[in-house]
C-alpha cells in the first residue's frame, strides 16, 4: 500500500502543477484565464418590430451586448446567413448575405435581390450565434417590417432602433 501510495505521488509531481485547471481561475495566459458564461443578449433592432416606411435599400441590424465582458465578439465562424431567414409575405424567401460590423457586437443582414416597395418582411434569426467564448445569444430577433417606395438604408447609424429587452 506504502508503495502504490509513493507512485501516485510521483505521477503528480511528474505531471507538473494543476492548481485551477478547470476551476474558473482569471489571470496569467493559462486557457482558463479568459473563461466567462455570461451569454450575449440581443438589445436592439434596426428597423424596429412593426415598423413602417422602411426604405427598399435596407440593410437590417441586430445589435447585442456582451454582459460582463470589456471587449465584446461574436464567434465569426457561428454568425451565418443559414441562421437567419427574410421572407416577403406571404411565403418568399429572399436570400440574405450576413457579416458582423468591426467591433463584433452587430449583425448586419444584407438581402441579395432588392426589396420591393409595400411589402411586409418578416426576419427571424435561428440558434446557433455565440460568443468567442461559446455562450449562445439567450434571445432569438423576430421582426417584421413594411417597405415604402423610397430608398435608402433606414438603418444608418442613429436611425431608428428600439430596445427588444433580454
């Protein structure tokens, strides 16, 4: 038993030191320095929920925050255009391109044939969308919109956008 007893604690000590390996220790360059299980929250939307006089050159935003982190990103390889859908009423599915703005906490959607003017959209986003670190949006953007004959992009910065709520 003395010797089993010895030959564990050789391993351990030939392992090397394993204090904080999965504990959610911060600090250093170890991989658990940067954990974090606060899940990105969707806040805004550009256009917002029913809106109306949307203009036909729209490029729809879905804006997150980040709680608890200092520099929010979304995983790149998680934000795709399979992840979403853009249908005109009543059933005519518009195909999309979508990519993240520079500082990671927007979606921007980008439909690849233009709108047509007076038109109900309806954009969902599906599951899947999650931050560097793993952690999937909690809330899922559904919004519609009307289009107006004018054109545009409605969501330039500063334009309309609404909170959503987490």
């Amino acid at each position: 038993m003395r010797t089993m007893f010895s030959v564990f604690i050789l391993i351990l000590w030939a392992a090397g030191p394993v204090v904080g390996a999965g504990c959610g220790k911060v600090g250093g360059d170890a991989p658990w320095s940067k954990m974090d299980y606060n899940h990105p929250v969707i806040v805004r939307t550009c256009p917002v929920n029913e809106q109306h006089d949307v203009t036909l050159d729209v490029r729809p935003r879905i804006i997150l925050s980040f709680p608890g982190e200092d520099e929010p990103d979304l995983d790149p390889n998680s934000v795709k255009a399979s992840m979403f859908s853009l249908v005109a009423a009543p059933d005519h599915a518009i195909s999309l391109d979508v990519y993240m703005n520079y500082s990671g906490s927007t979606i921007i959607v980008e439909p690849r044939e233009r709108l047509l003017p007076f038109v109900r959209y309806y954009l969902k986003q599906k599951t899947g969308i999650e931050d560097e670190h793993g952690n999937a949006v909690t809330n899922l953007a559904s919004i519609s919109f009307v289009t107006c004959d004018a054109g545009g992009d409605s969501c330039t910065p500063g334009g309309p956008d609404t909170n959503i709520g987490p």
